[in-house]
C-alpha cells in the first residue's frame, strides 16, 4: 500500500507498473532527464512538455504511483528525483535499459515525444 504521499514501498513496486508508466513518451523523457544524473532534482515545471498543467500533473501522478521517482512538497511546488537506491534495490538493471535507449535514440537523431501534441487541447 502506497504512504500517505502516493509513493509505494519498496516490496510493492511491481515491473509492470513501472512499464504501463513507461510506455508514454513524455514520462520516459521525464525519467530519463532525472537519470541524468543522481543528484538530479526538478521542479515539476521545469521539464519542457508539451501539455497542459493538468495532463502534467496526471503523468507525474502516474511516475509516482509506479515507483519510478520520489516527490516531495516545497511550498507550492514539487520536487522530483529518481527513486535511485530503491531501483536498483528492486530492478538494478532498469536505469541503464532507459540510459541506453536515449543514447540509441539521439545516436538516430531522433527525440521520442519531441512532438507531441497534448490530447487535451485538440479535444473537441
């Protein structure tokens, strides 16, 4: 069961939500910029996506719930940072598979997510 702020414990982070979290772009692209490096610490509206306040909020939500980062309240702000030793406690090898596909990724010259567009603003 998820603590009072949404993030589940180590013994119930599971794989596939972790990988339903994974499948949308933008969130990988969230992750990766946080694997960056360990001391990587972002505000939520520091990541440049291409999406309104709210779908935003829903996919820092969804990292969360699946274990994948850690955030933590600063006033009226939030800070994320990847969930480091609790991954590599759990799935060591998940940080490198993502450092590796964004390495292929901009070797190809291609940015997955770049363009999106938000599905809430061409909703009709």
């Amino acid at each position: 069961m998820p603590d009072e702020t949404g993030h589940p414990a180590l013994d119930e982070m599971e794989l596939g939500a972790m990988f339903a979290a994974l499948a949308d772009p933008l969130r990988r692209q969230v992750v990766l910029t946080l694997a960056a490096s360990q001391d990587t610490v972002r505000h939520c509206s520091a990541f440049d996506l291409p999406v309104t306040k709210a779908t935003r909020t829903h996919h820092f939500r969804v990292l969360r719930e699946s274990g994948l980062i850690r955030q933590v309240d600063c006033g009226n702000a939030r800070t994320n940072r990847l969930r480091w030793d609790d991954l590599r406690a759990r799935f060591p090898d998940l940080v490198a598979l993502l450092q590796a596909e964004a390495e292929a990724q901009a070797a190809h010259g291609t940015r997955e997510g770049a363009a999106r567009p938000d599905p809430e603003a061409t909703r009709i």
